[in-house]
C-alpha cells in the first residue's frame, strides 16, 4: 500500500507489520506521487531503522504498559521540527497497552498536533483505545497491505496448512503450534477463508471416519470444528487473528 502525498493524516491505526512502512511514507521525500518510494535518502534511512525522524514509543523492560510519562516525554518532543526530513513519524509499539492516563495525556496532542507530526499506532487491539482517541485516527487495519490468498490464489500454502491443522488435531502438538504461528501472521481476510476451509474438511474427514468406525478421532475432530465456528464468531467481532489463534491453541492443546 502507499500513499497519495497530499492524504497523509496525522494519525493512524495499523498493525506492526505495516508499521514500518507507514513510518517511511511519512519521511519519502517524493512530493509529486505515491510514497513511500523506497529510492531516496529517507527511505534508505527508514529501511535501516537509522532515520532520526522517526521515534519509537515501546513498553520499557519488565512493563506491561505504556505509561504516561513516556507519553508526556513523547509531548515534549512532538513540537520540534524534524531534523531532516519534511515530517516526523511516532511509531508506538503495542499502542492497546496505553493505560487510561497515557491515552488521554496522548489525546491532548491528537487535538492539535503539530503540522510535522503523524501518530502510527501499532496494535493488535483498537478496541482498547478509548472512543475519544479511535476518532481522531485512521484505522488501516482493515485496509492492512498483506497479501490475501484469494488475491493471489496462492491456495496450495492454504490447503497445506489446513492439512497441517487436521493432522494436529490428532495428537500432534508440534504440529499444532507449527499451524498457529502461520495464522498468527493472517489478515482477518485469510483467517476466516482458513477457518472456513478447515471446517469444510473436517466435515470430509467425519464422513471418511463413518466406515472406519475411529471414534475418538471423530471426537477429535467434531471438538476442533466447534472450536473454530467459536473463532469464526470472534473474528466476526474484529479480534485479530494473533488472539484466534492463542484462543485455538488454548482450547485444543
């Protein structure tokens, strides 16, 4: 995905995988079309994390919070012009663990922010920001510039992780793992085709198990369809696939 010049806002929703990119369409110097361009000097510099207009907020070590007073420090620094290039980019890593006190001191800066400045906040979660905060910014990921399988009707990389989960569902735990790490990285588009198709074949497999007469494969089986028409209907409520398949996990392992 890039983007148009002259539609750059000042804050985004997105998640890590296109954060990066984000940051580096704020500081491509390219002024007569779509950036990031990945040719110039700023690129280059974004591409090796060295561009000094670009900030990273993160949780500090040991925390599982952003707290306000890296917000108030990340305030102090918004209003300075940027060094090289035309804007900054404020990059904040895992943005859904600002407590109530660093989104709304972040807020105050979301009002008015200075001309130079573009909030990318990284998250897995948008629904943890407080609605006066979620306003003010573009939520891109459902927009998010991975590759469906449908797009590509690269389906053979499906039906092999498919196959994968079936056999994981038998017993195999490595394997299962090996399955959810693949759908930790999905957009919710190729998440729901992969628990759609995951379904359909475990419907397959029961039918193959009637003459066999395995029941405790079956039990298997009918246990993990139930589990994913669960994920399906949270999928459905915008929970992102990291947390389908830690839910997955937790109910199958």
């Amino acid at each position: 995905m890039s983007f148009n010049t002259e539609r750059l806002s000042h804050a985004y929703i997105t998640d890590s995988t296109f954060a990066d990119t984000l940051a580096m369409a704020v500081v491509c110097s390219t002024r007569d079309g779509e950036r990031p361009c990945k040719r110039c000097i700023h690129c280059d510099k974004a591409s090796r994390h060295i561009h000094p207009d670009i900030i990273e907020v993160s949780r500090l070590d040991n925390k599982l919070i952003i707290s306000v007073d890296q917000i108030r420090e990340l305030k102090k620094d918004v209003y300075i012009v940027p060094n090289e290039a035309a804007q900054k980019a404020y990059v904040i890593k895992d943005a859904d663990s600002m407590n109530t006190n660093a989104q709304n001191a972040f807020l105050q800066v979301l009002e008015e922010p200075p001309a130079h400045a573009v909030f990318i906040l990284s998250t897995d979660n948008p629904a943890a920001f407080l609605p006066t905060v979620y306003s003010r910014c573009v939520d891109l990921k459902s927009q998010s510039p991975e590759v469906t399988y449908d797009e590509t009707d690269d389906l053979d990389e499906l039906e092999e992780i498919v196959s994968g989960f079936i056999e994981a569902v038998t017993g195999d735990n490595v394997k299962m793992m090996e399955c959810m790490f693949r759908i930790d990285k999905f957009d919710r588009h190729t998440c729901h085709t992969f628990l759609t198709m995951t379904r359909e074949r475990i419907v397959q497999e029961l039918k193959k198990n009637i003459s066999t007469d395995s029941l405790n494969v079956s039990e298997k089986l009918i246990n993990a369809e139930s589990v994913l028409v669960k994920a399906d209907e949270m999928l459905n409520l915008n929970v992102s696939a990291g947390h389908i398949s830690g839910f997955i996990c937790a109910r199958l392992l």
